[in-house]
C-alpha cells in the first residue's frame, strides 16, 4: 500500500492506453489521487498515420508528426513519469519492480500501488518470423517505415509485394465473456487485420502515382479464412469486391508465415508465394514479465472482466493491447476500455456513483484507414462480438476525419472530446463521397 493517505494509482505503460488511463481516471477520480505512469520512452507514438505519412509524402517527417512529448503532456494533468523499463510485477505485496530506463546500467527500483492498471502494449513477434530481418518489411515503428520507404523509392523493380499477416497466438484470458447478449470475445487469427488491408490500398495508389505498378502488383494473404474478419462478414466482402475489381490478389487461409527468402514468402499450409518485397504484421504476444503471473492468462495477457478489472485481484485493472479481452489489438477498443478503468476506480474512491460507474465493455470496431489519394475507408461494426451493427463507407470524407482525429489527439494531449467519435460517426456515415 501506499505511505502516505492518497491513494496511488500505477499505471504501466504511456503510449495510447497508458495515456488515455491515466486522463481518464484524473478526470473521474479528481485530485485526491496520485497517478503515475511508467513507460520505457518518454514519448507517445502516434502509430496509426505511419503508413499514410510515408505514402502520401515525398520527404516523410515521422519524428516531427507523429510524436507527443509524454512528462509535459502527464504534467498538465498533474500526473508523474517516469520513464523506465518495467521488469515485474507482484500483486499478492501491492508493487512493481523497474529499471530506469534513461541511461543504461541503472539499478532496479520497486514502487508500490493501491490500484494498478497495466497498459504496456504488446511485443511485436518479427522475431519468430524466419528471415524477417534480412527480407522482410513493416509499417510498425518509424525504423522500419524509413527502411521500407527507402527501398521503394530507391531499390524496388516492379516485382510482386505480398502484404499480410502472420498467426496471431490468442489467450484463453476472454472466454465465457459476452459483451452482447449471446456474443462473445471470439478467437483471432490475426492480432489486427486493418493496417494490411490499409497498407494495400495506399501502397498500390502510391505505386500508380510514381509509375511503379498498381493494384496488380500486390497480393494481400490472411491467416484466417476472411481477412478483417473482425469487421463482419458483409463488411469483408464488400471490400474484397473492391480491392478484386481493382486487379488486387488475394490468399486466405494461409496459416503461420514460416519463412522469408530473398524472393519467396512460405505459409505453414505450404503454399509459397514469390515476392520482392514482403510487408508484413507479426503475432503480438505478452511481454515475458507478464507470463505465469497470476492476473494473466495461459499468453501472458491480463484477465479482465467487462470493467476492465481483473477478477481475483479486484485492484488490478488493464487497457489496450495487453489486455485479454482486447481482440482485434485495435486503438477504438483501447480509448473504450480506459474510460472504464477510469469511472471505475473513482467508484472504488467514492468519486462516482456504481450507476455511472458500471458502464460495461461493448467492443466496438471503428477504424478508418487510408487508401491514398486523399480517401480512405471507413468501418463500424460490432457484430463479430454480437452487436448489431456492419458499416463502411470509402471516399474523401473519412480520409478527411481520419487526419482531423490525428490533429485533434496531438493538438489536445491525446484528449479526443466525447463528441468527437460521434460526429466521426454521422459525417462518415451520412456523406458516402
């Protein structure tokens, strides 16, 4: 427990989650609560505009665009960082072990909690992918869109590009959860199928425009038997349609990527496909600190109920990708989940009622992804966790909302106004052009 008489919550981790968390429950609980947050960098990294600032930008300026500056952002919100790398946790004593991370070398340090929210993301498996280091590419971190934008512009020869994903290796942690009446927390194939298909369209517009090929030129391949699967199957099969008039090739059920060669991709079903490049989304997997400990499931992901809070040890929350019930690894989930952990908390210090408390976890799939020349497609669903709702729209207009999103998170601290996503919503969904 805490030394002195506020409360203290910990929060591990300060990119998307980790951030929205810690605003959430400062806004919930109020100031008669310590937060800290805890990450590895001293930064949040904007990751969905990743691909669309390389591909719609002759001299991409990643660093300058898709970066926020985390103490100064926490401070406005009178919440501590700490910028180290966190190595373990022990929930039966309240606290967490963690090493500097400024400089290397530094000594381990432990701090203790009242409430713990884990928030850490993922690791993202390229490792595991044999030969991804000497031939495969990615859009996940500004390293390797720099590298992949390089060897477009400079290096490609108009060979075949496979883009896609590898198998996602899903945790028990959800199962028997019904976030619908008669849903549930379905099982994944792929971590999250949207930045493949996002990638495809604004890669083959982007090829077209510097006379380097098109659509024909790329082929998309899924794990799963439908790529997106998470978007509903009415969803899938309009852009499928789509993507097949536009000369775009296809391969499903592809299970595991198993290895990269210079010219070929090979899939555990055996299939072998020739590719010059290869862009490709790993499995997102528990960090190992997580693994065995017992908040998470048999992955490493931490067990939540619908609010967020692990069911045994009831001060114990998560949000974002770490989460078990977060499936597809997908940001609107993770903006969803953090306002639950913070009205549940201040319910816990007597800062909100239970009936504005108890708003449980209603997945909802909301992506909007670029397909280059200024449009791009735009998905609301729910109904792969029973929900009612299948929606897309493509055009101009969603790709206008998916840059004013981006403006508005990075001009106001991360903190998207709740009337945001709705007007999102009405503008894509009431203006198809």
């Amino acid at each position: 427990m805490s030394h002195t008489n506020t409360p203290h919550v910990l929060i591990l981790g300060g990119n998307f989650a980790g951030l929205g968390s810690a605003q959430a429950v400062r806004k919930y609980a109020g100031k008669d609560v310590n937060i800290t947050v805890i990450d590895r960098k001293n930064y949040l990294l904007y990751v969905p505009n990743i691909s669309t600032e390389i591909f719609e930008s002759d001299h991409p300026e990643l660093e300058k665009n898709l970066t926020m500056d985390l103490p100064s952002t926490l401070a406005k919100d009178n919440v501590n960082f700490i910028q180290g790398e966190v190595t373990g946790i022990d929930v039966n004593r309240q606290r967490v072990k963690f090493n500097p991370a400024e400089r290397p070398g530094a000594e381990p340090q432990t701090i203790e909690y009242d409430f713990l929210v884990v928030s850490v993301g993922c690791e993202l498996a390229y490792e595991d992918i044999e030969g991804f280091a000497e031939y495969g590419d990615t859009v996940s971190d500004f390293y390797h869109a720099k590298k992949l934008f390089k060897k477009l512009t400079e290096d490609y020869h108009g060979g075949n590009i496979v883009v896609g994903s590898a198998l996602f290796k899903q945790g028990d942690g959800a199962i028997g959860l019904q976030p619908y009446p008669g849903g549930s927390i379905p099982s994944a194939k792929a971590a999250c199928e949207g930045p493949p298909v996002e990638v495809s369209l604004s890669l083959a517009n982007w090829l077209n425009q510097h006379g380097k090929g098109g659509p024909d030129d790329i082929t998309i391949t899924t794990p799963a038997e439908m790529i997106a699967e998470d978007a509903g199957e009415d969803v899938v099969t309009q852009l499928l349609e789509a993507a097949s008039s536009m000369g775009f090739k296809y391969v499903n059920n592809t299970g595991d990527i198993k290895r990269l060669t210079e010219h070929t991709i090979e899939y555990e079903n055996g299939q072998v496909i020739n590719a010059e490049i290869k862009i490709l989304f790993p499995n997102w997997k528990a960090y190992d600190f997580l693994k065995n400990l017992p908040i998470a499931d048999n992955e490493g992901f931490i067990v939540t109920d619908l609010y967020m809070r692990n069911p045994t040890y009831r001060n114990v929350f998560a949000a974002g990708d770490c989460a078990a019930v977060t499936v597809p690894k997908l940001g609107a989930i993770g903006h969803q989940e953090c306002d639950i952990v913070g009205r549940q908390i201040a319910k816990d210090l007597h800062q909100l009622s239970a009936e504005k408390a108890d708003v449980s976890l209603q997945p909802v799939v909301f992506c909007i992804g670029d397909m280059g020349d200024g449009k791009a497609f735009y998905i609301h669903s729910n109904s792969w966790f029973g929900g009612p709702e299948q929606k897309l729209v493509m055009g101009h207009v969603p790709h206008f909302l998916k840059m004013q999103y981006k403006r508005m998170f990075m001009n106001n601290d991360g903190k998207v106004p709740p009337w945001g996503l709705d007007v999102a919503e009405v503008l894509a969904e009431k203006i198809a052009v």
